[in-house]
C-alpha cells in the first residue's frame, strides 16, 4: 500500500496539480491586494469612498449583513475582470510567439505540381 501511495504521489499529473494550487494560491493573494489596496480604493476616489461593508439588516436577533455581499460581488467582478485581462495577454503573447515561430520554420517542401506528376505518368507510360 505503501509503495501504490508513493508511486500514486510520483506522478506527474499530482505533482502537476500541486503545484498548480500552490501558485494559484499565491496568485489568488496578489490579485485580492490588486483589487483590495490599489483597484478599490481608486474606485472609491471617483465613488465618493463609496463602502457597502457596513450595510445591515437585523430581524430580531438575526443581522444579515448584506453590504459584505454586495462588496463581494464587486471585489469578484473586479478580480475575474484583471484575471480576464492577464489572460487576453498571456494569449497575445503565446499567439505572437507562435507566428514568429512559424515565420522562423522553413517551409516545407510542397513537391511536384499535378502538372509534373502528369507529365511523369506520361513519360512513364511512353516508356
């Protein structure tokens, strides 16, 4: 058992996903500091400092702090918005990096025309 669970953690694709949510989870801390310390706060200087945080209800005993939702909406919608254009250009990249790769590769030999193969066939048939 010991060695299925060493050979099932040697695998690539674990390793692969790790480390995957490993730099997910860092990354996930950059984009909330971009959105909470730069994004937000520049919203809020067009906004008039405009904070929903502090938006409550309460019911009798029950409060529902719906102005923490709302303020999630809005930090998601900025966050999948960055992460969207980090994304777009990741994808300019690889997609330029792929044409220059392709303007650098010979072209490959297109062979003889059906005029030549014909005119081949034709000699051949002469013969």
């Amino acid at each position: 058992m010991l060695k299925e669970f060493k050979d099932f953690i040697a695998k690539g694709n674990v390793m692969d996903m790790a480390v995957g949510i490993i730099i997910g989870a860092a990354f996930t801390a950059i984009v909330g500091s971009l959105v909470a310390d730069i994004i937000n706060p520049f919203i809020g200087l067009f906004l008039g400092g405009v904070d929903f945080s502090g938006l409550s209800a309460s019911f009798g005993e029950a409060v529902f702090t719906y102005g923490n939702f709302i303020m999630a909406i809005i930090n998601f919608l900025i966050i999948a918005f960055v992460v969207f254009m980090l994304v777009r250009q990741v994808n300019k990249i690889k997609e330029a990096t792929k044409k220059e790769e392709e303007a650098a590769a010979p072209a490959p030999d297109p062979g003889p025309t059906e005029k030549e193969l014909l005119a081949d066939i034709l000699a051949a048939l002469k013969k």
